[in-house]
C-alpha cells in the first residue's frame, strides 16, 4: 500500500520490446526515457473505449484479451520504411547478443550512421551502441548469474567482450560495482532484461 493512501491501488502494467512501442505507437522512444506520460495523450482517440473496455472486466485473462485485440488492430496499421529499418537492426542486434558492429549494420540496410542513429534514437530509445552494449550485458549478466564459477576468460569469450579490463569496466557502469563485488554481496537486483531473446545463451 502506497504512504498516504487508504485503499491499494489496483492497475494493468503493459511490457513493450523496445521496437515494440515505436511500432504500436508511431511516437519516438527517446520521449519517454525515464519519463511518466498520460496515458490519454500516449493512446488519443483509442483511450476512452479501452479504458471503459478494461474497466468493465474482473479477471487478469479477460483484461489480457482486451489488451490483445487493442494491439493486434494497431500492429496491422502498414509500416513505414525506416520502421522496418530500425525492427530488423534490433532484432539483429538481439540475435548475436549486441556482438553486430555498427558498420555492419549500415552495410546491411543501405543508410548512413546518422541515419540509422536517428531511427533508432526514435524507435528504440537508445543508439544502436548503447543498445548493443545492454544487449551484451544482459548475456554476460545471465551467464554470471546462472554459473557464478564460470572462468572470466569464457565469460568474456562467449560475451565478445575485448578483455577482461574492459568488462569490468562495462560491468561496473551498469551495476556500479565489480563482478566479483557483485558475487561477494550475493545482491538482488532486479532484471535488466531488454525481452526474453536476451535471457537464452544461444546466439
């Protein structure tokens, strides 16, 4: 229960992928980073109706099932191009756990770094390198989670990391503390996750 309030608070938390919203919503990502925005200015003319839908539904499942048919009837809205240009990017980027170099990303899509920097600044929130660089972490985080005696060698092997230096670095901008820091004090901390793609080993 909230401080102050008499009564909890009862509400519906909706995930997105960091595409996902830029596909749904057609508004640029980056507005929103570590912001808190009106739900009636973010969904328009959708607002009311879902509102009122949701709000004459009991059960978890049947909220889920409004929320589905609202999505679904705007994912078949046409994409634009460069909406395509920034999907494919991520979920390449998501395929090979933030190993894709930027170049090679330019390469595929025929645009230019300022270009794809732009789209992806809108659509997904991040540059491609910052959103490589999490992707990555959240492999090496998972792996170190998952086999906290995996030697620091493997780790930044099958993490492509440069060196061991630089993933200390890398780590420690993240979690604020080092690896083995973070083993020491056996912390809990909350998921980093950008989607279920980053949680698997296999790339």
């Amino acid at each position: 229960m909230l401080l102050g309030l008499s009564k909890p608070i009862k509400g519906t938390i909706c995930y997105f992928s960091a595409f996902g919203f830029y596909r749904l919503f057609r508004i640029p990502v980056n507005l929103f980073n570590d912001e808190i925005g009106p739900p009636e200015e973010l969904l328009g003319k959708h607002y009311r109706p879902l509102k009122d839908k949701l709000a004459n539904t009991v059960s978890p499942a049947d909220k889920k099932r409004v929320l589905d048919t609202f999505f679904e009837s705007l994912m078949k809205q046409k994409p634009r191009v460069k909406s395509l240009i920034a999907g494919y990017a991520q979920d390449l980027i998501i395929r090979y756990a933030g190993a894709v170099p930027v170049d090679r990303l330019l390469q595929q899509f025929y645009v230019s770094r300022r270009t794809l920097e732009r789209y992806f600044r809108d659509q997904v929130g991040l540059s491609p390198k910052q959103f490589s660089k999490v992707i990555r972490f959240n492999r090496a985080f998972a792996l170190l989670n998952s086999d906290p005696s995996i030697s620091w060698a493997d780790l930044i092997h099958r993490c492509n990391y440069f060196d061991q230096s630089h993933f200390i670095a890398e780590f420690k901008s993240f979690m604020e503390c080092t690896p083995t820091e973070y083993l020491r004090r056996k912390a809990s901390v909350s998921s980093y996750y950008v989607g279920r793609a980053t949680e698997t080993d296999g790339a």
